[in-house]
C-alpha cells in the first residue's frame, strides 16, 4: 500500500491539517493516537508542534518501521510508541487516548463500524477523535487545486474510489455512537471526517 509519490506529493498538506487539530481540539499534551498511519506523517507533524506522547498504531509492519525511521530522523523527543494491530481490534484499554486521528485509512477497513466502536472504546472521557479523509481548511486555494488533482490522479491509477458523503454518514451511523458528527473540509473540497466524543460520567466532571 506504501506509494511514497503520493505521500511526497502530499506532503506540505500534513502540518497544515495537524495545525487545524490542534487549533480545533486546543491539543498540548496528553496521549495522541494516529491509526493507519502510512509513512506516519500525521503522528511526526503533531510530535513537533505538541508534547502529546504519540502512538501510532497500524496494520502493516512495513508502514510502523517507516514512520519509525522517519521519526528517527525528525529532532523531536516526545514519547512514541507503535503498535501493530487491526483497528477492528485495538489490543488497549478502555479509556486510553486524548486524541485520535486517522486520516485515508477507514476506507481500508473491512468493518468500518467495528473500527469506529473500538475508538470510542479506547477514547477517554472528554477526549475526541477524527477520522476520515480529505485535505483539511487551512490550505491555500493553489495547493488544495494542485493536491487534490493528484489524488483524483492517484485513485484513477489504483482503480480506487471513496465513498459519497451520504454513504460515508451511512457507514458511520451504523456503528451506533452516542456522540458524533460529520463535517468536511468546506464548500470547496471532498473531505469526508467524523467527529467522535466520549461523554465525561457526571461524577467525572470538573
Ligand atoms: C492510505 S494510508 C494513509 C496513511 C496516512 N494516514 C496518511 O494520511 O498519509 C492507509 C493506512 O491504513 C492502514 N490500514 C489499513 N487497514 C487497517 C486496519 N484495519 N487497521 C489498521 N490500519 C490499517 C494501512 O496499512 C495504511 O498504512
């Protein structure tokens, strides 16, 4: 699955998403958990604007060795960890993570509602996650242009296609979450996301 074309074409995308996170989520610290994570750019892009510890969890060894190595060689020091494993089953506790993101990736799983039900599980009151795909709002108007060719481009050559909008909500209404929402990246653009929140308990409330 790894096509370092596409990511390096992508590239100057990640630290403007992970920008919005942060600005969106008011992220510093805590526990952030990117899945699916490819070459890891999203996890290596919170690493260096955050002190969150980051773990990033995959299917494929091949892509948890390269975010490693790509990590190696960024001059950052947050805690890191990698964890290979399957979405549809996350081998963590309950109440686990601040943050979760995982961008391009549900579109690879073979029971999406599984996959978001086990965010939620791993979720800690309060915390929120984001999945989904797209580019984000922060890009300038060029390079969302320029970028989101390459991606049409890039799913033509692999005779890929994503889901519309509506099958997208149908997807993740099926996984019966207490809390969410759908959002995209603006009028402009195909981004897809939901939004997933755990309820604080009453009692757990400041
Ligand atoms: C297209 S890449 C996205 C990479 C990265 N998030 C990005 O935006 O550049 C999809 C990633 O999801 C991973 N993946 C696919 N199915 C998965 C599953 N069931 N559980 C965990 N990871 C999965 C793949 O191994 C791959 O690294």
């Amino acid at each position: 699955m790894l096509k370092s074309d596409n990511y390096s074409k992508l590239q100057p995308m990640y630290p403007l998403l992970i920008q919005q996170f942060v600005d969106d989520y008011n992220l510093s610290k805590g526990i952030a958990v990117d899945i699916g994570v490819g070459p890891g750019w999203l996890g290596l892009e919170m690493a260096k604007i955050t002190n969150m510890k980051i773990v990033f969890l995959d299917i494929s060894q091949e892509s948890l060795d390269l975010t490693k190595k790509n990590f190696q060689a960024m001059d950052v020091d947050n805690e890191v960890d990698f964890i290979n494993a399957d979405v549809q089953a996350i081998p963590m506790d309950d109440n686990f993570a601040d943050f979760i993101m995982s961008r391009g990736s549900i579109w690879f799983w073979t029971e999406p509602e599984k996959g978001l039900r086990e965010i939620h599980r791993i979720l800690k009151p309060g915390g929120v996650a984001v999945v989904g795909g797209g580019l984000g709002r922060y890009l300038p108007e060029t390079m969302r242009n320029r970028l989101q060719a390459a991606l049409k481009q890039g799913l033509k050559e692999r005779k890929e296609k994503r889901p519309s909008l509506e099958e997208f909500e149908a997807m993740v209404k099926k996984a019966e979450l207490p809390d969410y929402r759908i959002f995209t990246d603006g009028d402009t653009s195909s981004g897809k996301w939901v939004e997933i929140r755990k309820m604080k308990q009453s009692s757990e409330e400041e």
